[in-house]
C-alpha cells in the first residue's frame, strides 16, 4: 500500500500571475502585430488538423485508380497461348559446311543482331489472318522467330516447315511434332554481292524461272542446299525474314527471295510474303523476282505477293510497253 500522504495545500503563493480576460473594447485597441500572431496561431492549428485527413483522401484515390488500371489491363489483354514445339532435323551434309555436332560449330553460326526488327503488331495480324484464312496449308518460312512459331499453331492440321540457320535458336526447340518441322540451313553470300547477282540474274539464262530443277540449278542465286521435303510440296505461304541481312557482310537475302519465287511459281497459287522490305535488297529482289504487279496487300514493312504458277517463263516480271505522247 503506498504511503498516506498529507492532505494540505501550500501557502506559498504562486509565481504566475494570470490576467483577467480583456474586454471586447480593449481587445479592439490590441496592436496590430499582437491580434495578427492570435491569428496566424489559431490558423496553423486548423492546417495541421486537416493535413492528415488530405492524406487520407489523396491515398485513397491513388489506390482506388491502381486497382481501375490493374483490372482493365488484365481484363483487355488476350490469355497468351503455349508455344508449340516443333521436331527438330538435321539436314544432310549438303545443307551445311559446318556439321551441327561439330565442337565449337555454334561460334561459326551467324548470331542474331542485337538491333533484329520484329514484325509490329499490325504486321503480325496482317500476316496471322492470312495463315488463318488458308489454314490448313503448306507454310514454309525462311527464318525461326518466336512470333513466327504462333503460326504453326494458327496452321494446326497443315504442314509448316522453318528453315534457319542460326543453331542456336534451334537448339531451344523441343521435339514432338510431325506436322512442324525445323530444318538448319547455310547461307553464304554476303550481302554487299548483291547487285553483282541481280546483274548476273538477269544475263544468265539458267536464273529463268524455266531453267529446270531447282537441286540442280547452275543459277548462283539458287539455294540447292535445302531438305528434300521442301521440294517434296507445293507450298500455300513461303514467309522470307532470314537470313538476318543486317550487315554489308552478313548472309543477305539475295537467295531467299530468289529460290522463294522460284518454288511459288512450281505451285498453282502462293502467297510469298517478304518482311524488311525497307531494306534496299529485300525491295530489288522483290520488285526483280516476285513483281509489283503481284503485289497484293502490305503493311508497315511486310509486302504480301500474290504468285501463280508459271514454270515455262522465260522471264518474271512481264515487259512493260512504254507509250510515247
């Protein structure tokens, strides 16, 4: 129990005096400094008591505005599908001078620049509507890129085949399917000799589109390296975006696009689809071999051709008669 204490009051009178509270006369001849501080005073009070319910309200509103943007986002993107995976080959000694088991045969490879352009969001509908509308179909792309993997899942029931070059992107392909099958391929003139073979095209007469079998062309633009099943087919879509073409010393495209036009023309109707056409040689070798007046539909920088079948030409592109007023 804690000790009983005194109850007493001190006699001591107190050391602060208070005043008595002025009249409303004498607060009136206040100075003016005096009545301006009881103001300032009372408003700082005001301003602090509302500083936390304005936080309050502003963190309310920024989260209530978080979760609007977060469940509109989730609600308007598209669930993104599994990629397929496709069945893997090796193609006989002739498709490539370095074997793909060979050690070190991957540093040999082109590599994939860094500044690659990937097809736009536009561009890849264009393309994956017309994959879609002749599904199931003969696809055949020069070229193995993630997007591109998403149309052997459009084409489900065709027959897709990837030719590429690059052994590393390859070797991230599991193998499962028989109707998508990836192929490695070489390509080996630099892209600075391309106008030196659009001037040996146009003279040499085995570069004709009647010129005879492909595996057996005397043409320098003629790929005679690819797998027999592509010759085994006539293809619906033949897709160009390889080799990379980025540099003057880099595989360019000279040969894609060539041998593209030629197995389009062994079919009844093929739509040949060429992308970087803001390129100089994928637009030459477009406007040489696949013609603008096959031209039927483009977006951003994908051109879409439209090819019939006519081995027996002479030449690709009709002459033009120029008339003189």
């Amino acid at each position: 129990m804690p000790p009983d204490e005194p109850h007493c009051r001190s006699l001591a009178t107190p050391l602060v005096q208070f005043s008595a509270p002025l009249s409303p006369e004498a607060q009136q001849n206040l100075p003016i400094y005096y009545k301006y501080y009881r103001g300032r005073k009372r408003m700082n009070i005001t301003v602090k008591k509302l500083i936390p319910a304005l936080v309050v309200i502003l963190s309310s509103f920024s989260i209530i505005r978080f979760l609007l943007i977060t469940f509109t986002n989730s609600s308007s993107s598209p669930p993104l599908h599994t990629l397929p995976t496709i069945l893997q080959h090796t193609c006989p000694p002739t498709c490539s001078n370095v074997p793909t088991d060979a050690p070190g045969s991957s540093t040999n490879q082109p590599k994939t620049s860094a500044n690659a352009i990937m097809l736009t969001e536009k561009e890849f509908q264009l393309l994956s509507t017309l994959i879609a509308h002749k599904a199931p179909c003969n696809l055949l792309i020069f070229g193995l890129e993630t997007q591109y993997v998403y149309l052997s899942q459009i084409n489900a029931g065709g027959t897709t085949i990837f030719l590429e070059d690059d052994i590393n992107k390859l070797r991230t392909i599991k193998a499962n399917s028989n109707s998508t099958q990836a192929y490695k391929v070489g390509y080996h003139i630099p892209g600075k000799k391309a106008y030196n073979l659009l001037k040996h095209a146009r003279k040499n007469p085995a570069c004709a589109p009647s010129s005879g079998l492909l595996q057996v062309s005397n043409c320098r633009l003629q790929l005679t390296n690819l797998p027999q099943e592509v010759h085994q087919h006539k293809w619906d879509v033949i897709v160009v975006d390889g080799p990379s073409g980025d540099t003057p010393e880099a595989p360019g495209r000279m040969e894609t696009i060539y041998t593209a036009s030629i197995i389009a023309r062994a079919g009844n109707m093929t739509d040949v689809v060429i992308h970087d056409v803001n390129r100089m040689i994928e637009k030459w070798f477009s406007w040489e071999f696949l013609c603008d007046e096959n031209l039927v539909s483009s977006k951003g920088k994908l051109w879409i051709f439209s090819i019939r079948g006519q081995l027996n030409s002479t030449t690709f592109c009709p002459a033009k008669t120029v008339v003189i007023e």
